[in-house]
C-alpha cells in the first residue's frame, strides 16, 4: 500500500552509445541540465557499431533500450550517430518514451564556412546510411561535401588512446583528402571524435572550425521535457550512474579520465541482457 513511486518528472534519463564516445555528449546534458539523473551505457563490448549492419545495430539498441527502460527512465538519448541513422525509427516504433537522436552537423557546417567546401568525418554507416544522403539533400546542396570515414579510430578512443602516436596518424591520414580539398569547416560526425578534437585542431590548424552536435543534442533534450511536461523538479545536482560491459581492466579508469572526475560506474558482462 506504501509502496515508494517515484514521481514521473524524477525519473532518469538516459544515454546510450556503441562505447564511450556519448560521453561527450552526455557532459553537455549534464551541464545543461545538472538537477537531472543520469544513466549512461557504453555497449563498448559490441564497439564499433560503425562497420555493423542496420539489422545488427538495431538488435543492440532494443537490448540496451530495454535494460533502461525497466529501469523507468523517462526519456532516451541516443548519443551516437551511427545508431541514430540505423535504428531511430524503429526504435521510435517500439517505444513510447521521447527519444532524441543525433545527425552531423551538416546544417551548422553548411552556415560556419566561407569558402563554401566542409568536411565531415564519421563513421562508414553513418556516411553510407540513407538518413545521411537525406541530410547532404536538404543543407549540402549549396556547399562542396569532402566526406571521410574515419575506420579505427573509434576503436583508438575506446582504449583511451587519445594523443597515442597511431591515433594521431590515423587522424592526419584522414584530415589530409579534406585539407587537400580546401575545406575550411570540419563537422566531427561521430560522438567519439570530440574527445580527439585537440589533435585534430593540432593537425588541421586553429583556423579551421571543428563542430560537433553535443550541445545541440543537449537543447533538444530539455526542449523535449519540457513539452512533455516532465522536467525535474529537483534543485540540487543530480547522479550520473555509468554501465559498461567492457571487460577490459582499466575501462572504469577511461570512463573516469573522458568523464573528467571520479565517475559511479558498473561494469557488467553485457548488464544480463544477453
Ligand atoms: N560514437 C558513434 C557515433 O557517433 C559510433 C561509433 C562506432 O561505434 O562506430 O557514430
């Protein structure tokens, strides 16, 4: 009869993404909306999503969708641009809870560069999936696209990599088509890429502008609550709870050096839902 309820505004949101890489995004919804609890899952076990099939990124978000939902989060985010063009739609089938997606920053690329030539990098499935080919439709069409997928480097990321001598020369190798073309705006299309964006600045030049959707995202989300009328009441900081089903010995300790900070995290083969 007294069974404890928790209102439906102070439930958790959470934040998903093939690994480590939504972390970025996920420090700018905590900074945009720090009263809210937080649960991050990095499927890093199944990283990279980026040369998976649909299908098979389908499969993955269901499983973790539902690990969190039947932990009663009101809202998802998809912190991954690569799950965000195989699987928002079906996911948004399934489900009923708000689910914010990402997409490279195109559009904001589109409006930054002078010379009218940006680059993207991203992953192979975000550059081949036809969400992407729609975005380069409607903002590319008055701009020259160089486009790159950056194979490895998500992988690099995931072990914490971040100023190693071969992540620094897969970046130079995939900055140098754009550079070679001229491009003046550089989009970072995969939630992994911020966490190297100081090389890339060291390589590309300061002069080129770097833009990422994190913050983007971020707005969306409270956008998104606050029409649903289901923002958190609290006025203090909120938890940010972490699960990975990395089995790599120091993955707690890459979570805390990207999360910046001593971070409550869970590492479970796979959180049981497989
Ligand atoms: N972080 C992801 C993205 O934004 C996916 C990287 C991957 O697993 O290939 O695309």
């Amino acid at each position: 009869m007294n069974a404890k309820i928790t209102p439906s505004n102070e439930r958790p949101i959470a934040v998903f993404d093939s690994g480590v890489g939504g972390i970025s995004v996920l420090k700018h919804i905590h900074a945009l909306v720090p009263n809210e609890q937080l649960i991050y899952v990095a499927d890093s076990k199944h990283a990279p999503y980026g040369n998976k099939t649909p299908l098979e990124i389908q499969e993955r978000c269901f499983k973790i969708a539902d690990f969190l939902i039947a932990q009663d989060v009101k809202a998802l985010v998809v912190a991954c641009n690569t799950a965000t063009a195989a699987a928002i739609d079906v996911l948004r089938l399934r489900y009923t809870l708000p689910i914010v997606g990402m997409e490279p920053a195109v559009k904001p690329a589109a409006a930054a560069t002078k010379n009218g030539i940006i680059g993207v990098l991203a992953t192979t499935g975000t550059l081949k999936s036809a969400q992407f080919a729609a975005l380069l439709e409607s903002y590319g069409r008055n701009v020259e696209v160089v486009t790159q997928a950056c194979v490895g480097l998500v992988e690099c990321i995931e072990r914490g990599e971040l100023n190693a001598k071969n992540t620094k020369a897969l970046i130079r190798q995939y900055c140098a088509p754009l550079l070679a073309e001229g491009a003046d705006t550089i989009v970072l299309g995969c939630t992994h890429y911020p966490f190297v964006r100081d090389v890339i600045t060291e390589i590309v030049g300061k002069e080129v502008i770097l833009i990422d959707t994190g913050a983007a995202v971020a707005c969306q989300l409270q956008y998104r609550l606050t029409e649903e009328a289901i923002q958190s009441k609290r006025n203090q900081t909120a938890s940010v709870r972490f699960w990975t089903n990395s089995d790599a010995i120091n993955a707690k300790q890459i979570i805390s050096q990207l999360w910046g900070g001593n971070a409550d995290i869970t590492q479970d083969n796979d959180f049981h839902i497989d």
